[in-house]
C-alpha cells in the first residue's frame, strides 16, 4: 500500500510560497504543489483565479468565523473537502448514467 504514496512525485509535495492580496494587504501563503493546483482547479470550476478564489474564501471564512486563524490549513482542508465533493458527485453520476443506460435497453 505505501509504495502508491511512497512513490508519488516528490514535486507534488514540495512547498512553494506565493503572495495573494487578501483585504487589501499582500500576504504570503505556503502550501504544497498538489495543494496549489487543487485551488487552482477549484478557481477555474468557478470561473476565477486562484488569487481570486484565496481572496474570497477568506471573505467568507473571516464573515462566518469572525476571523481566519491557520489560514492555509483552512485551504487545505476546503481542497480535501473539494476533491471528496467531487469524487462523490462523480460516483453519483456514474451511478445515474448506468441506471439510464440500464433503463435504456430494457
């Protein structure tokens, strides 16, 4: 089981820092490549940028929390939350489409 994690690229896991403005001030945000290119992806679903997207999930986290402490872990977990949204509307679509193709042939 390991050697699927063990042997992932060593570049998905490697940190890169990027500057994002957030409320009007540039801050700097580190995280992993794999982490970058799941905001990037989820920016681009919503027709945004991934600055963007930064920007305005700090918004909403800041409005409903009051404030947003441990920011990148935040984005961590709403990438981990993404991703299992999107696997379970995958399976859910497959789910569907074989019922209408099984519905289809009767």
């Amino acid at each position: 089981m390991c050697q699927i994690y063990a042997q992932a690229d060593p570049i998905l896991y490697e940190s890169r820092a990027r500057s994002v403005r957030i409320m009007g001030v540039i801050t700097t945000i580190k995280l992993e490549n794999l982490f970058w290119q799941t905001l990037a992806e989820l920016a681009a679903d919503n027709d945004l940028t991934t600055n963007q997207l930064i920007a305005k999930l700090h918004d909403e986290v800041t409005t409903h929390l009051g404030e947003a402490s441990n920011f990148a872990s935040f984005l961590r977990v709403t990438c981990l939350r993404y991703q299992s949204l999107k696997t379970h509307a995958g399976f859910a679509t497959s789910a569907a489409t074989a019922a209408t193709k099984v519905g289809a042939s009767a």
